[in-house]
C-alpha cells in the first residue's frame, strides 16, 4: 500500500469516528441554542395535586425565537417545539429551554415524556432532587432514558 493511501484511510478513519457522536446525538438539541431553562418552581409545588404539567401556552415570539435559532423558519414548521427541561420538572417556555425535536428510533417524543413522569415521581417520592432531575434532561436526556428504561419499561413504570 502506498503511503497517500495509508494516510487517506486514516483520515477516513478519524472522520468516522469524529461522527459518531453526532450521530448520537441526533435527538438531542444543540446545547448552545438550547441550553434548557427552568422556572422558579419547588419540587413542593411540583409535587403538588394542583400543579398543572401543560402550563401556560408558548408564546409566539417563544416559537419563533427558538426556531430561528435553528434556522427553521417558523411558517414553514409543521412540527411540534419540544421543552429540554420538561414542564413537569420546572421547565419554561424560554426559547433558552425550546427546540424542534424530532423522534427516532426508540428516542421519541413520548419515551422523553415517560422518562420526565418517572423523574418527576423520584423527585416527589425524594428518591432525586429536583436539580438532578433537571439535569438529567439538560445533559443529556437519552442517557438518563438508558439508565431508567427498565424500570419504564415495567409493568406500570412509566407512571
């Protein structure tokens, strides 16, 4: 093999491993547009039967300002804005917190919002801090669905 050949499967190699992590990361927004924001709400309001998950709408100016953000322009969108931090766990509709997920695989829209009752659950029963909760979807939301899936997938473990 010559040497040009040897350095361009190098370089091939390096490529394909510089993307993979991108690829990975697909269902996960990008974290300087959507760093994730919350509310000043307490896991004591949270956790409380009144507390309403669906909160307030998101604002116009919201919706455009999030979309933008990812070069989306906002009459042309038919998708739905997804919270980083979910609403249920103190999440807002700051466009800081704002971001046109689109599901895949096994990582959808529904096994996030799975994911968010049985944190939000810890949190109320005192088994996580609200914090880490919180945490766990600016991170990185699909691990932490890795970590709990067992035990959302189980007889009644979404709930």
């Amino acid at each position: 093999m010559s040497d040009s050949f040897r350095l361009w499967v190098r370089a091939a190699a390096a490529a394909c491993a510089l993307a993979l992590p991108a690829v990975a990361a697909a269902q996960l927004p990008n974290s300087y547009y959507t760093p994730g924001s919350t509310t000043n709400a307490s896991s004591k309001q949270l956790c409380a039967a009144d507390f309403d998950p669906a909160g307030n709408p998101i604002a116009a100016w919201q919706r455009t300002t999030a979309l933008e953000r990812y070069g989306i322009r906002p009459e042309s969108f038919t998708g739905e804005l997804d919270h980083l931090v979910p609403v249920a766990l103190g999440g807002s509709n700051d466009p800081d917190n704002l971001w046109p997920m689109h599901g895949k695989d096994e990582m959808t829209p529904e096994a996030k919002a799975r994911l968010a009752m049985r944190l939000k659950q810890m949190v109320c029963d005192g088994k996580m801090s609200l914090k880490d909760a919180q945490n766990a979807f600016k991170k990185d939301w699909t691990k932490a669905y890795k970590q709990y899936s067992q035990a959302l997938n189980a007889p009644g473990g979404g709930q």
